[in-house]
C-alpha cells in the first residue's frame, strides 16, 4: 500500500476504528445511494422582491399544492385544499386566525395534526430517517418521529397513535407540533435550491431575501449582474458603490441601503443639496410611482442626490479604464469627449447636443479627478460600506455559497451568458500576452472577484480584484452583463434614442440553436447528450410569444419577470424550473399580490407547470453528484475495512 494511501486511511480510521464502525457506515451509504433524488427548485432574478420570493419558497413553487391534489383531492373539497395549503405555508399566521373561527379547538387541532403527519410521511420515503431527525428541533424530534413511523395498521398501534394525538391536544402543544410538522412539509419538499443571479436591484427586500437564504438549508447562488455590483461595493470598490447608491437613488428604492444595512446617504444628501441647489436636475426625475408617497422635497433632493452621484460615477469609472487599458473600453471615456464650451459630446465621430450642460464639478482639464468634497463625500460612503455589518454578513455568504457558473448533476447554471463571436467561437479577452476564452475565462474572473473581497493584506492585488468587479458589472465580455456597453451616460444626457441602444453579445441568438447549446456544455466538461443549461438574466417576453425552452430543450431560460418592474413587459411573474427523481418541470407563476392576502385569503401563486423531460428511469441519489461523492466514500471506506483485515492499520478503541 503507498505512503499516501496508508497515511488518509490512518486518518479516516481516528472517525472508523473498527472493522464494525467501518461495515456500519458502508451498509447505511450503500442504502442511501438507493433513494429517490430529492426535489430541487431553481428560480433566478429576484430583484428584491421578498414577499414574493418568500412565498414561493414556502410553497415549493407549487410542489406543496400538487402534492396535496394528490393525496387529499378526493378527500377534501378545493377550500379545504386550499385551507390546508396556507396552514403549511404560514403555520404562525394561519393557526391563531383559523383557531379563532372554530367552536371546537381541540377537534381541530386533532384533525389538523393527523392530516399533517399523514402529509409528512408520504415526503419521507425519500430520505433517510437519521436525516429526517436532524431536520427536527431536538425537544420534538422524539414524539414526532414516533407519529411519522408508527404502524397504525399493526394490532395495537392504532390506540398508541391515537393517544399521542390526544396528549398532544390535551397538553395544549398542538400549536407547536403544528408549526414544526408545517417546517418539516416545507423542508422535505425541496431538498436544495438554486438561485440563478440577482438577488439585489428594483424591489426593496433583497436583504430580507438574503436573511432568507441564510436560513435555507441547502442553497447555491449563481452570481448575477447586481449581485457583483453589491458585492463590490462591500469590498470597498467605490465604482460599485457609486452605481448602487445611483440606481437605488433612480428607482426611489433606498429600504434595502438605509434600513437593511444602515448606510446613511446624508453625506451625499449635504453635498448635493449645496452643489445642486440652483439646478432642477430634470433629467434625474426618480422613477417613483404615487403609491410610494414621496413628497415634491424628497423627490427633488433624489433627483440632485442622483445628479451629484452619477457625475462621481463617471469620474470614478474613467479612472479605472484608464488604470486597466487591457478592459478595452476606451469607447467609455466620455467625460473628456465633451465641448463644456459648446454642450456637446463627440461619439464615434458624431457630435451630440447635451440635454443638461451644468457640470459644477467637473474641471474640463481634468474631467475624471474628484473634488474635493466629492473625494470627502465618497470617503464617508465607503466607510458606511465596509463597516455595515449586515452587508458584509450577506456578502460573505454570497462568496462562500455562490460562484459565476456551476456544474451540477450533468447541468450547467450561470446568470448571464458565455462570450461569444458572431460566428459561434467563445470570445476571447487578453491580459498580459495571455488569452483566456469559455470555461478559463469564467474561472479566472471568479478567482479575481473572490481576491477583490478577500486579500487584504495586498492592497494592489485587491484593487485589482476590485476593478475586475467593476468590470463585471458593465464590461462588454462580462458574463454577468452581456452587452456591447451600459449606455448610462447617453440615457441621462442625450436625446437620440440610437445612442441608447445596448447591443446583446451574439450569444443571445446563438443559444437558441442546438449546435452551440451543446458547444457550451462540452466546454465545461459535461456530456451535452443528457446535460442542459439553465440561464437567467433575460426576461422572457410571453406577452410576445417567446417561449423559455430554447434549443431544442437544452437551453431553459428561468427569469419570467418575477421584479414587478418587468411584469408588463413579461406577462408574467417568474418561471421555477423543479428537477425531481422522475424528471424537469417548469412552473410559470402569476403575479403575488401580498403575504397578507395570501393567509387572510387564501390566495396562494397561480402557476401552471408543463412536464418539459422525463428520465429514462427513476433516478436515486446514486445518479447524481453527490451520489457521486458517496460512493467515492463507500470506497475508501472499503479500503480501510481491507487494510483492517490485512492487518495494515489495527483496530483501536475497541469496546
């Protein structure tokens, strides 16, 4: 036996020391590799939408709802359904108000808890019952397992199920045991979830999302666009944070800077109030509807807010493509292409008329610098940043549970897209006589987001890794962003709508073919004959006929709109992909109205779901990576067992 082997498994025999410890955990792995896989719910472009978000996770994307059309729809009438279904979904909502309208509490409570438990059961087949036990809070998990597990139909045990019931009621811990078999449906619905990209931006509870997903038990993040944008905003990059703290100021949506991470924008608000107060600052009119009750002050004070940070943004940004060359972005440097003289701007060699020419700031010698109340108002933004704990809460676990792609089960997931040229090949990007294209490029621009965050202790090493944030934000070869250029200055400043026009990389028609979905999935090392790409970013335009199966069915496009900003333009709410042991199944989602509506109510997300594959066979968890890694397990496992028996390693603590 080499060296190495001998040495992992003397260490792997300190967890097994003996030949029974190491027979015991091959038969209990064995075992599980024959279980079902468990259902997994991919959903993608939040946008801060947290009421929303927040029921779809309690209902399983409707995975609740048919399980129970399908145990109890001959059995109980569609409100009743529907009764049962919101009791899951908010157990501490639901039973106060429903306990209220009953005569007959404790038959309530009884008729409530066997449904429930009834309901459980059916979810454990596919989990181990040493699993489902660890899902339970400990005080409970005893008399829980006892009703999931017990055989009603054995001699006997009918009367015992029976007066766990009954003591339960006559205890008056009905109301607990309801909540946690409620939890425990929630939980065993949804084995993992898959989040693909923009958690931030629009709705005003992305931090709430985050809290959320924190509390999930098993969930991976696929970064987005807006996720990079915070992110590098928390790791001190002050481009980032211009851009946040502007587009927050642009939809009047400031709940998630202010109140969810306690960043205080009077620093800004000073500055602009002073610099700005003889200027109406027209064209950074908030986009606000009348139901956010904003005052005409408030409105004009986020318009000079705006104004005051979107010219620090451009500062800031041209100071970085001058710092980076290499980004290719040149075409950007638009503050020194402007006559301050004559109002206008030179674009690819056609002069713009300007629709706002006061610029108190900038000294046409030296657009890009600062002054220095702008270098003092970003200084004390930075700070509220780096310093919110909060953020750096959510940050950190955007970077330890997410990643730009991930490869799993055979799929590919990513937010945005994969650079490419107009004739199919993976574009290229250049940096120090080195080119990186497809899968390398992907992973080196992961690792330079993770060292703009991390390394600390080199202060160039982590501007770079800033920039490179930045760059992800808006660059034409971001993978996050995928557009020729993020047109913020001509939409501001220019009347041309030509100008306005941000151009789609080509891989937003090539994907739609086969060849290339199939191209993609060969580049990062998956077998394109069974494995699919999962994507967000893109609305799907339903009102206009667009379908979100792309390329023959290796290609689901999952964000349908779920922002309330993009519902007119989508037609709907949001797509939920679920992948379960038997197949893919897409779930297209109605508008939510509110948490409210939906306990007082009833009123739960209407979806309609199309079976779009069925697997061959049922799959278990041996087909799946993580099968994958047991039986990697199970092997080394059998490895010890024979260097036991070969005498190689010697058994210890032997009882």
């Amino acid at each position: 036996m080499a060296k190495t082997s001998l040495k992992y498994l003397q260490l792997l025999s300190e967890k097994y020391p003996t030949i029974q410890a190491a027979s015991t955990a091959i038969i209990n792995l064995s075992a599980f590799l024959q279980l079902p896989k468990g259902t997994e719910h991919f959903l993608s472009d939040v946008h801060g939408e947290h009421e929303a978000f927040n029921h779809v996770i309690r209902n399983g994307a409707g995975a609740i709802w048919r399980q129970i059309e399908e145990m109890f729809g001959n059995s109980l009438s569609k409100s009743e359904r529907r009764n049962l279904a919101t009791l899951i979904y908010y157990p501490e909502l639901k039973i106060p108000q429903m306990l209220a309208a009953v005569e007959d509490k404790d038959e309530w409570c009884r008729l409530k808890l066997v449904r429930l438990v009834k309901f459980c059961r059916s979810l454990t087949a596919k989990y181990r019952r040493s699993t489902v036990r660890s899902f339970l809070p400990d005080h409970l998990a005893e008399p829980i397992e006892e009703l999931l597990y017990d055989q009603e139909g054995v001699e006997f045990k009918a009367a015992y199920y029976q007066s766990q019931i009954d003591t339960i009621v006559s205890t008056g811990s009905a109301t607990v045991f309801l909540t946690t078999l409620a939890e425990l449906i929630r939980r065993l619905a949804v084995e993992r979830l898959h989040v693909i990209g923009d958690i931030y931006d629009r709705g005003p509870g992305a931090h709430i999302i985050l809290d959320l997903l924190m509390e999930h038990h098993d969930v991976d993040i696929q970064w987005g666009n807006h996720d990079i944008l915070w992110m590098g905003a928390a790791a001190g990059s002050e481009a980032c944070m211009a851009n946040v703290i502007r587009t927050s100021l642009r939809y009047g949506n400031l709940e998630t800077m202010e109140n969810g991470y306690g960043i205080s924008l009077i620093p800004l608000a000073s500055f602009a109030l002073e610099t700005y107060k003889d200027d109406p600052c027209r064209l950074f009119q908030p986009k606000v509807s009348p139901e956010d009750n904003f005052t005409e002050q408030e409105i004009r004070l986020m318009a000079q807010m705006q104004k005051a940070m979107a010219v620090i943004q451009f500062k800031l940004e041209s100071q970085i493509i001058k710092r980076r060359p290499h980004y290719g972005m040149d075409d950007r440097l638009l503050l020194d292409k402007i006559d301050y003289a004559r109002g206008v701007v030179s674009i690819g060699g056609t002069d713009y008329p300007l629709l706002d020419t006061r610029f108190p700031t900038i000294d046409p010698q030296r657009p890009d610098v600062l002054t220095d109340e702008e270098r003092m108002v970003v200084d004390k933004l930075k700070l509220s940043f780096v310093n919110s704990k909060k953020l750096q809460q959510h940050v950190r676990f955007l970077f330890s549970n997410g990643s730009i792609y991930l490869a799993h089960d055979g799929n590919l997931l990513y937010h945005g897209c994969i650079a490419m040229n107009d004739d199919g090949e993976f574009r290229a990007f250049n940096v120090d006589g080195k080119s990186f294209a497809g899968k390398p490029f992907l992973d080196r621009v992961d690792r330079l987001a993770r060292q703009g965050y991390f390394a600390t202790d080199n202060p160039t090493v982590k501007q770079y890794g800033m920039d490179a944030m930045w760059f992800l934000w808006c660059a034409p070869q971001s993978p996050l962003f995928g557009k020729e250029k993020m047109a913020t200055f001509e939409r501001y400043f220019l009347a041309d709508k030509a100008t306005h026009a941000e151009k789609r990389n080509p891989y937003y028609t090539l994907r739609d073919t086969e060849q290339n979905a199939r191209k993609i999935l060969a580049e990062f090392g998956l077998d394109p004959e069974t494995g699919c790409i999962i994507n967000g970013h893109v609305p799907v335009k339903v009102t206009k006929g667009e379908r979100p199966i792309k390329a023959n069915g290796k290609l689901i496009v999952i964000d349908g709109g779920f922002s309330r900003a993009y519902q007119k333009e989508t037609g709907i709410a949001g797509y939920t992909l679920i992948s379960n042991s038997r197949g893919l199944l897409l779930s297209a989602h109605q508008p939510f109205e509110s948490t409210q509506k939906a306990v007082s109510e009833e009123l739960d997300i209407d979806s309609e779901t199309e079976i779009i594959h069925t697997h061959p066979h049922r799959l278990r968890v041996g087909d799946t990576d993580r099968g994958k890694e047991i039986q990697k397990q199970i092997d080394d496992l059998d490895a010890l067992l024979h260097a036991y028996r070969e005498g190689s390693i010697k058994e210890h603590n032997v009882p």
